[in-house]
C-alpha cells in the first residue's frame, strides 16, 4: 500500500506533502513546525504507523515499535484516543491481539490495556506530561512502585516519543531534551527518538546541557514547504482571514471586581446567532465567574444561546459530555453557542470559532488561541459571518500587582505579547507568518545525569520518602493530584480507622470519578476543611506499601497522589467543576461499574487458580522467556543478552523452597503435599510468611516481609559468583518483582533474630537453609541444599563461606548500571518480570 492510499483509508483525506516525507524520510525529524489546523496528530501518528507496517524494511527497522504520545493536559488525551482509534478501524489494524496495534492511555484512573506485559507488540501510548514523563522518570505518578521500572524501561528503550503543544510544556520541554541526550549517552536498546510538535516552539528550550545544538547549527525540522503551500486545501487554511483589535473591557486592579459583568456583556454583545463564539481566559476561577454571570443576565431570555464551560479541573464523568456537546461546531443551535474556556483549549482541540475572545497570554499562547478562531477557512465565504478575534488586557503597569494579576504567566510575557498584539489588524496564518517574537526563556530546573541515575534506585529512604520529581514535571505552581468522592457511614466515635469497615473490599477510583487539582489548590482547599471536619473522618489517602488508610495531613500532599474525599467535604459542581469551596456538597459519586478493589494495584505474588510446584512453575517461566525470544527474533535489538535472561526466568523462583515460604503455602492451603515444594497455593490473599515449627504445640517463627527472589538470587550466586555474567544473571532474579534491586536492607516490620549480632534483611537470616531444588532446564541445573549467606547485604567486600573476598550486593548493582546503563537494565529486568506474568499465567490455565 503507497503513502497516499494509506492516508486516505485511514482519513479519508490524501495526505499533505509534509505527511508523506514524514512516512518515508529515511530519519525522523526532531523538530515538526507546522502551522496550526494542517494535520499535525495525523502526520505523527500514521507515519509511524505507515513505517512500522508498510514501508519498507530499512525503515520499519529504525522505527521504534511504541508511540509514546504525550500531551500537556487531559482534555487532550481521550480526544487523541478516540481519533486515533478511528484511524486504526479504518486500516483494519485496531486488534491489538491478532497483529493489530493497541491504543492505550497513560492518565490518571484509565485503564492502560496492561500494554506494558507485550514489549514485543507495537503500541501507541497517549498520555499527559505528568503521567509520561513521571514514568520516564522512574516515579510513575499514580502506580505500584514496584511497576516503575517495567513502565520506565519500556519508555526509554524502542520508543519514539511525541510531544505535541510543547509550548504548553513548560520545564517539562526542557526535563524531554535532557531525557534524549541523556538516553544517547548512557545507551538504550533498538532507538528511543523525540519529536517535538508545535506552530510556535521555541527551538531554545531544545539546547540543554546534555542536548546541545548539532553541529549544523539547527535541529533536523520538518515543516511547510512550497508544494504543501499550492495544496489548495492548505492555501485555504493558510490565507483565512482573522481581523483583530482590543476589546473595550480590560482586566484592571479598578475592574477586578466587575470584569466578570462587564465581560459578559462584551460577550453577548459580539456573540452572533448560528455561530459559536469561543472565550479563552488565563484562570479556571475567572472562567467560572464569567460562567456564572453570563447565566445570570440571559436567565430570563427566550432566544438565549447555549452556554458551555471546558476547563481541566472536571472530573472525566461530566467532562465528556460537556465536552461532546460544546466541541461539536458542525451542530450549532439557531441562537448560537457561547463556549468559555481555560487554556485547555489551545492545545490541539479540533474547534473552529467566528468570534475569539482572549485575554492576554504569552505570545505563543494567543497563535494557539488564534488557531480556534476561522480554523476551516469558512468564515466570510457563502454568507457566512466574517471572523472576529478580541484581546483583552491585563494591567501590568503596577508590578506589586502585576505578579497576581498575570498569573499563571508572567508580567515580562504579557508585556512582550501586548506591544506585538497592539500592532496586528489581523492574525491569520498568513499575518502571523511575517511576525517573530523572541520569548525569553524561563529559568526551570535542570534534571542532570546524576538525577538521573539517583532516580534508579525505588527504594524509599529510611523515613519512607522518595526524591520529588515534580520540578522536572511541571511548573511548581501547575503539579496536580487527583481527587475523588464517595459515600460511606460517618462513625464520630471512631479515632482512626479506614473510611469504611472492610477495607479489603474498597474500590479502587476509576477514571471517570478522577478530578484533576492543582497541590497548592487542593492544600488550600484542605486547610479550610481542616476546620470543618474537625473529627478528620472526610480526606483520606490509601498506603499502598502497609495496605491501610491514613487521614491526609498538608505534608502527605504530593504531587500525582490520589486522594479520597467523603461526599460531604465538597469541592465540586458537577456544572462548573472543581471549586475549592466545602460548602459546595453533598458531592454526587459516579456510577461504579467495572471497577476493582483497592489492593488490586498491589503487586501481590500471583496464587494461581490451582497449586503448582516449584518445579513446574520455573519451567512455565524458563519457557516463557524462551518463547518471548523467539516471538519476534528478528525485531529485538541484536545486544540484548537473552541467554541471561532465560537463565534468570528458570532460577528466579528457586528461593520459594524457603522454609518460610513453603509454611506461607501450608497456611494458604492446608491441603497442599507437605513432601513438596510449592510455588503457588491456589488460594487467595496475602501470604502469612512463617517458618512452621516440628512439634505443633510450639509457635511459628514470623518472618514478615520476606522476600523469596532475594533467596533465589542469594542461592544463585552462591553456586556460580566468578562466572560470566553471574552478577546480571543474580540482579535479574533479585529484581523480577521489583522489590529488591539496587540495595538490600532489614524493614521496619521485621522479626530481629535472637542473635544481635546476626545479619536478616527481607525475610532472611544469616544461614537459613534452603533444600536441594531440580532446575529442569536443557542444561540439567540443580541448585544444592546450601546456607544462605547474606554478608554481601554489607557495604564493601567480604568473605564467602569458602573464603573468597566478594563484592557488596551495591557495588554489584552499581557496577551493572554503569556497564548496561540504567535504561538497559532495567529492560533487562523488565524482560524477566514479562516472562514470569507469562509463565504464571500459563501455570494457572494448564
């Protein structure tokens, strides 16, 4: 199938010059500059789509298999899915399971499709900044811990990143420059790209410290060229006329109080029947006050026009369908539509307005503003109304009062855009395009590489804290947690307890429920419910790690948690969204369907529907690997050590012989051989980790958090330390669940030996035993009876049990990460993990 042919099966549409060099360019560029309407989304995604499945094999060899496509808010992303879902039916491919490709979204409560269990499938990934570069990151917002480093792998290895509406980035622009030098210098497995998207990106942001400028002084850009400008549809797009001038209403430290009445009246004013008139404003608060006011003086209007709100701050259950009614510009009613909207709808959202009303913005803002206004080319053809732009102005003379005036943006900014703005009679494309403004770059933190490699490590520190990546997210003032509802009976007696008896049982928030709040917005909104609730029974945050409930305090507010509120905390109008006021409730919980319990996101060690030994269950895994080799030979990188993967899928069970493991399985399932090893109960649960003692009168010995791939990795080495590769092969086994990995320590919640002087960490002690363990792998392996011995937990060298000096587990680690690289390690570790899902999976069917 030829470019053209694709285009238009997938479109409808032929594809636009630039869209087809994007498809067959031998390498992709790092920069798309195009102007806004001209088919960005498309070109980005189907000619990856077209390279990974049509063009030839040279091509598709450098194209990554996963599109990771991010965008800087929410309302962007479903309207992304959808579209490109369309785009995958129309081609025949949207069967992720019989070689179609899977969409999947990485946003707060949506279900990702688990893509990250096929790293052999290609993949489309569509996500906000937060969730994206979070997992990028290794501090996944919003999941297990111990799923960042298989999402963290799976983003830095085979895939290209798209960056659309970079403009709206802020520091996160400058944190995906240095992720993409960073990558090129430590390596990473097949090719990891970026490409940066926008009509108005500053090329600047692009130049960091591990990112510089080419030699050739530019970056590799892709953009219109003269044949895209004689297509007659984009010569169209391209000449639409937008008049511009001043709007008579400014926002001023005198009109503060009365700007949202005098806006509304500027806004009926200029509103036109049969057309939608789009009002663009800097402050969800201001959106929601103009809201109010323009409902209060056409409340009592027979021919009124239909009043809509978009902003970021709505929870997925009424955004949806605010969002299907007010986006729909083919359907308007008689008297028109009035849509007020946050910056939300600069980026990307496919909306074509006669009249725009703006406040002022940075410059590269309003050119996406401008986009919403005439966007088809259809205003002032066929007795259609002319298009109209206004600007409003926001006062900075005063710069005490220019600070909270200018927000989210600065005062230097606004000062910038008003003196270009003040010169423009008309801001269509063609206008714009003789107009260059220098913005001045903001001064953000700079994620380096020893953040970088600081980041490898998921261990909290000793206070259970982890490093903050926020600043490399988001603009401090713009990191959001998510906030959802529900109901449960109010117990004033009780002092602390989860909010409702069984928490077992609790549902874990789905999408729809999820209300994306800024941290400083909901800590102020915290504050004033710390004075209503005086029991403290209505905010609560779920410990992933000890599986309990804990009342939400200001300090346990951080960016990209997920907070439940009682009904009766407020907050939030189902018609103007997310408020802030505790007064504003009862709160109406969304419908429940489909959702799953609390501790479903824990990463508990699978049961199995029937019990399986220690035997059969390495030989499902060691084949699993094996399988995953060969599934797509001829596609994985040529440097990826497969034979020490497979020999870490067949070992990396071994330590489930543990004594206190095999009495975990004895507690699950009393019925269970005592005469073999089990590695899966077939009950369900959590595991009560004890070593079961020979005479039943006397009591067990606890071993609380054990960890068995600790075991199997010490039992590893103890058989092959010296050897080739032996310490990837015992960091790959350590590392399959993700709970042990750079370091080895005790937990809090250990039981100490008698001994004080006796090492434990994870479960284990100096010198337990494990029993003889057949491998049952080609090569014949067994791992024999042995003692363990953990004095490798230990900083600095050691004696083995035969004498020998050795390594620390750290130094081991370290020494891993500097040879492979923290990206490749941790696929390699991410392989393993794929193969023991598979191989688990395939123990419990069989």
């Amino acid at each position: 199938m030829d470019i053209e042919t694709f285009y238009r099966q997938a479109t409808n549409y032929a594809p636009y010059p630039y869209q087809k060099r994007l498809a067959e360019v031998a390498t992709l560029p790092q920069v798309l500059n195009v102007p806004t309407g001209v088919g960005k989304t498309a070109a980005a995604v189907l000619s990856w789509l077209y390279r990974r499945r049509i063009a030839a094999d040279h091509i598709r060899s450098t194209t990554p298999r996963r599109l990771a496509y991010c965008l800087p808010m929410r309302t962007l992303v479903e309207q992304t899915q959808a579209t490109v879902k369309n785009w995958l039916t129309q081609l025949r491919m949207d069967d992720a399971d019989n070689g179609g490709v899977g969409v999947h979204l990485l946003m707060g409560g949506a279900d990702d499709g688990r893509w990250y269990e096929h790293p052999e499938r290609d993949a489309i990934l569509i996500g906000t900044q937060d969730m994206l570069l979070s997992r990028a990151l290794n501090r996944g917002y919003g999941m297990s811990r111990y799923a960042w480093p298989v999402q963290y792998a799976l983003l830095n290895n085979d895939c290209l990143w798209v960056l659309d509406e970079t403009q709206l980035m802020g520091v996160g622009l400058t944190t995906s420059a240095q992720l993409s030098g960073l990558r090129e210098k430590l390596g990473v497995y097949s090719y990891c790209p970026i490409m940066w998207m926008s009509a108005t990106l500053n090329e600047n942001s692009l130049h960091t410290i591990d990112h510089p400028l080419p030699e050739s002084g530019k970056w590799l850009t892709e953009t219109i060229q003269e044949d895209d400008q004689a297509d007659p549809s984009v010569k169209k797009l391209l000449s639409a006329p937008k008049p511009c001038k001043q709007a008579t209403v400014s926002f001023t430290s005198v009109t503060k109080n009365t700007y949202k009445t005098l806006l509304a009246e500027l806004i009926l004013e200029a509103h036109q029947s049969n057309t939608l008139t789009l009002i663009v404003l800097n402050r969800v608060q201001r959106v929601q006050e103009t809201f109010k006011a323009i409902q209060k003086q056409i409340a009592k209007k027979e021919d009124a026009p239909e009043i809509q709100i978009i902003h970021s701050r709505f929870r997925p259950h009424e955004r949806q369908e605010i969002q299907k009614i007010s986006l729909d510009d083919k359907n308007i009613p008689v008297a028109g539509r009035i849509l007020i909207a946050s910056q939300a709808i600069e980026a990307g959202v496919d909306i074509s307005s006669t009249t725009l009303i703006t406040e002022l913005a940075p410059w590269s803002s309003l050119v996406q503003r401008f986009g919403r206004c005439n966007r088809r080319g259809l205003c002032g053809d066929g007795g259609n109304p002319v298009a109209q732009v206004l600007w409003i102005d926001i006062d900075t003379s005063d710069s005490m009062k220019a600070v909270e005036a200018a927000l989210p943006y600065s005062q230097d900014e606004l000062d910038r855009a008003r003196e270009t703005i003040s010169n423009c009679e008309d801001v269509g494309p063609a206008s714009l395009r003789e107009i260059i403004v220098e913005e001045t770059q903001a001064l953000v933190h700079v994620i380096r590489r020893k953040d970088l490699l600081d980041l490898y490590d998921t261990t909290p520190d000793l206070s259970g804290n982890d490093l903050d990546v926020s600043r490399y997210i988001r603009d401090s003032e713009e990191n959001d947690v998510q906030v959802y509802w529900r109901d449960w009976e109010l117990i004033s007696s009780r002092k602390t307890s989860p909010p409702i008896p069984d928490r077992m049982m609790f549902p874990a928030p789905i999408r729809q429920e999820l209300c994306s709040v800024s941290v400083k917005q909901f800590r102020t909104f915290h504050g004033q419910l710390q004075k209503k609730d005086k029991t403290k029974f209505l905010c609560w945050i779920w410990n992933s790690l000890d599986r309990i409930w804990e009342a939400c305090t200001s300090n346990s507010i951080q960016p990209g948690q997920t907070i439940l509120l009682h009904v009766s905390a407020g907050g939030y109008d189902p018609e103007q969204g997310w408020t802030g006021d505790p007064t504003q409730g009862p709160v109406t919980v969304c419908p429940l369907s489909g959702n799953v319990e609390i501790n479903a996101a824990m990463d508990q060690d699978n049961q199995g529907d029937k019990p399986l030994t220690v035997k059969d269950h390495l030989k499902d895994v060691g084949m699993s690997a094996e399988e995953l080799r060969a599934v797509k030979a001829k596609d994985w990188d040529k440097d990826i050590p497969w034979d020490c993967i497979i020999r870490a899928a067949w070992w990396h069970d071994v330590g489930k012989s543990h004594p206190a493991f095999q009495g975990a399985m004895h507690r699950a399932n009393v019925e269970l051989n005592p005469e073999q090893l089990w590695a899966k109960s077939g009950a369900t649960g959590y595991l009560d980790f004890q070593i079961l003692p020979e005479d039943e009168e006397e009591e067990p010995q606890k071993r609380p958090g054990f960890r068995h791939e600790l075991a199997s990795a010490l039992a590893w080495l103890q058989q092959h330390d010296g050897e080739a590769d032996a310490d990837l092969v015992a960091y790959l086994i350590a590392a399959h669940h993700g709970k042990v990995r750079l370091s080895i320590r005790s937990m809090p919640n250990e039981v100490k030996p008698s001994e004080a002087d006796q090492l434990f960490g994870r479960g284990i002690w100096q010198h337990d035993e494990l029993p003889h363990v057949e491998i049952g792998n080609e090569l014949g392996e067994v791992s024999e009876a042995l003692s363990l011995d953990l004095s490798l937990m230990q900083l600095g060298e050691y004696i083995d049990q035969q004498g020998q000096p050795r390594a620390s587990w750290l130094t081991r680690a370290l020494q891993l990460r500097e040879a492979y690289g923290p990206f490749k390690l941790a696929y390699l570790e991410t392989l393993v993990r794929v193969a023991d899902w598979r191989g688990s999976n395939s123990g419990r069917k069989s």
